[in-house]
C-alpha cells in the first residue's frame, strides 16, 4: 500500500479490474450528457463516421474514474485529480466491450503549499500535498490515453524540499 | 449557421445556456463512477480538501458536453471530439451552482484524410474531415478550462491544401 510519499517511485504500475459496458449504459449516459445519434441509436450510429453505436468519450472517462477509484492506488487516501493532458479517444467503445486502466507514475513533484490557489490553477489542498502524473491505457482496441496530474492529501511530506 | 469549413473564423465565439446542478445530480453522478466522500456525503466532505460536497470532475466535464451539443454550434453537423488538452478543474462545483460554456475558434486545421488512423491517433472520418480547436470557460468560480479537438464532418473541404 502506497501510503506516504516516500513510497512512490516513478515507475510504478497500476492496473484495474475489467469493467462491460452494455448497450443500454450507453445510451442512459449519452441522454443525458451526450445526446447525438452515434450514441443513441443504432440505425441511425451506422450513417455516422463511427459506424455504429458506441459511447460518449466522457462516458469512457468516467468509467476509467471509477476503475481507478476502485483500485485504491493510494490504499487510503483520495485519488483527486486537478487536470488532465493528452486526453485522446483513440477508438470507439462498443457494447460488449471490456475496459480496464493500467497506469504509470511517470513524475513526482513535491508541492509544499499553494500561496495563490486561484493563480497557479489548482483547488486549496492541505500542507504537504503533491502532485504525480499517472499515463493511463485502457485496453485496446478501445482506448483512452491520458496524462493525469493528481493529488495525494495529508501524506507525510518528501525529503525532498518543497518548491517556492 | 456554421455550415462549410469556410464559415469558421478564429475569434468565433460560442456561448451555452446555463445548467443549475443539485445535490442529487452529484451523488448520482458519483456513486456510479466517482464513488468518494467529497462527491457522496456532505459531512464526510466536510473533513476533506474541498471542504464540503462537490461534484466530480468528470461530472463537470460531462454537463459541459451537454451544454455544448444543446448549443449546437454547427448548425446540423455532429460535435465529435478527438481528444483533450490542458482539462483543469479550478474550483469545486457546488449543489446549487449554475454552470454555462463559452467557446472560442481558436485554431483551424484543415484534414485531408487519415491514410493510418491508429498511427495518427484519430477515429476514422469521412474525407474532407476537419480540426479546430475550443476554449471553453464555465462560469467562475465555478470552472473548468480545457482544449478540445473537434471535428466536422462531411464539411466542404477549405481551399487550403490538407496537410499531408
């Protein structure tokens, strides 16, 4: 269990459990969010450029959160994220289809305090808080990508001095 | 109405209609995929970062996917997203906050065709598919600020050469 920041080394992995998304979780997420015919309807997603009906690419993101909150990378702690980068949707995400997340921590960065939240773009966050990015890779040929930069609260902070 | 590749400029601007969100919305949200205690319990998020309850990030995301498609900003044609750059969420969304979206042109990039769309990283359009760029910038202090690449599809082709 990762559990202080001294216990994460770039590099590490993670990986999920797998999660089917169905037909009709489809098509409750896109009524609601996303209501265009490659989403909703079957005849009419064939007509489309995605040939077919296949998720939102929200719909794909949010079941990537709740696979990562599920794996509890940080035992304990929240997984809270305050940005993503090179978010891609590399393929549709059919029904029947399988999902699962690996991850990699690929920076560490201590964060000592924020002095201007509003300023430097990020949520009030305890004393001691950090910062890592995380390249998740959902199974191919379904595939989301992305560069996360999450937090971890209340962890005992690096040895490393806190950057200004 | 935005019909033709032509009739897009950098510097157009799009704004929504706004959305109120409820504590409903947020634990229902969150139970299904953000399973936390600053999106679930009101007391539990009392004692964490956000300070009392706040919808998930990828909620936030996806009522802006809503918001956009309701605008329809290119007239018939469908919002089909690529990918996501620089997804940041400023400030935590509260039960009771109203949420709209402002867009801004600020790239245009005419696409041929995708000889290799796995090399490329893009879905499989029709000929003549197109790029561009969105700003887009809830309300403060409610926000999330990102960059999206959309597509259109079946557009007029621009009188610029594709890239090869």
């Amino acid at each position: 269990v990762v559990e202080w920041f001294d216990d994460l080394a770039v590099g590490m992995r993670f990986k999920s459990q797998e999660k089917v998304v169905t037909r009709e979780d489809i098509k409750r997420f896109a009524s609601e969010f996303d209501p265009q015919p490659y989403h909703l309807d079957e005849a009419a997603a064939e007509q489309t450029p995605l040939k077919g009906l296949a998720a939102s690419g929200w719909h794909t993101a949010a079941i990537a959160m709740r696979l990562a909150v599920d794996l509890h990378p940080f035992g304990p702690h929240p997984l809270f994220g305050l940005g993503v980068d090179e978010l891609r949707w590399l393929a549709p995400l059919r029904p029947g289809d399988r999902l699962h997340l690996e991850g990699e921590v690929v920076e560490l960065t201590p964060v000592g305090e924020f002095t201007n939240t509003r300023k430097n773009g990020v949520a009030p966050l305890s004393r001691g808080a950090l910062l890592l990015s995380i390249d998740t890779v959902p199974e191919m040929p379904t595939a989301v990508r992305r560069r996360v930069s999450a937090a971890l609260t209340n962890l005992r902070q690096s040895n490393q001095r806190p950057r200004p």
